[in-house]
C-alpha cells in the first residue's frame, strides 16, 4: 500500500498535510509544539460557514469557516499536559497559541467569563501567505 500523507478536509475537499506545508510553517519559526497545535485546531475548526444550532445569543447566529471553539483544559490533556494544574494547562494552551496569533494564522474572537474556554478563527497557512 502506497504512503500517502495525513489528509484533513476544509469546505468537504482534501487537501494534504504534506510537505509543502510543513515547509512553509517551518520557515515562519514555528516550533514543533505550536505547529501541532495549529494542525490540531485547523483539523478541528469549522469546515464552512453554518447557523449555530444552540448558543446563537451568545455567541453569534453563525459558525464562521476556521471557527474553532474548545475547552482550553481539554486541549491541553490531549496534548498530555494532564499532570499540570487545571490553571497551569490552561496558561500552557494560551502560550502556545500565542505564536499562531502573532503570525496571523488565528484570531481570538470570544473569550469564556472564567478563561476555559475561547473561540478562534483558523486559517489555512496556504491562503494566508500565497495571497500575500
């Protein structure tokens, strides 16, 4: 069986988490945390641009495209962070996201009331530079 690389779906196409990709996140510094951090949130935000089905009060009548929104704590276990505080993984997720919003890559667009969890916008590395 031939290797193919890891595939995620934005806007129901296929578009390869290859080389290419991983070049152009390498050559903006990133380091290996934050370029899995990215991968997980671009793999996890909304594909496309929908009506929000409960909360739409709170947090607008529509789920953005590249809409990501999860608890900080629960991100930070995935990433094996669980022997941390519940503040300290909390602290682990805002610092490494940091980088990814001083690149443009995301935007906080809603924070909680007690800082655990936050929405972001995620984009595509490939749409933010070859526009440039």
């Amino acid at each position: 069986m031939p290797s193919e690389p890891h595939l995620f779906t934005l806007e129901r196409n296929w578009h390869p988490v290859g080389l290419e990709f991983m070049a152009e996140c390498r050559q903006l510094g990133m380091s290996p945390l934050v370029f899995q951090l990215y991968v997980y949130m671009l793999i996890r935000s909304s594909p496309n641009t929908r009506k929000r089905a409960k909360n739409g009060h709170i947090y607008g009548g529509e789920i953005v495209k590249g809409e990501f929104f999860e608890n900080k704590d629960a991100v930070a276990t995935f990433f094996g962070k669980q022997k941390l505080s519940k503040k300290g993984r909390i602290n682990w997720f805002m610092t490494t996201v940091k980088p990814l919003i001083r690149l443009g890559l995301a935007k906080k667009i809603v924070s909680g009331k007690r800082g655990f969890n936050a929405a972001y916008i995620v984009y595509d590395i490939r749409e933010v530079y070859t526009s440039k």
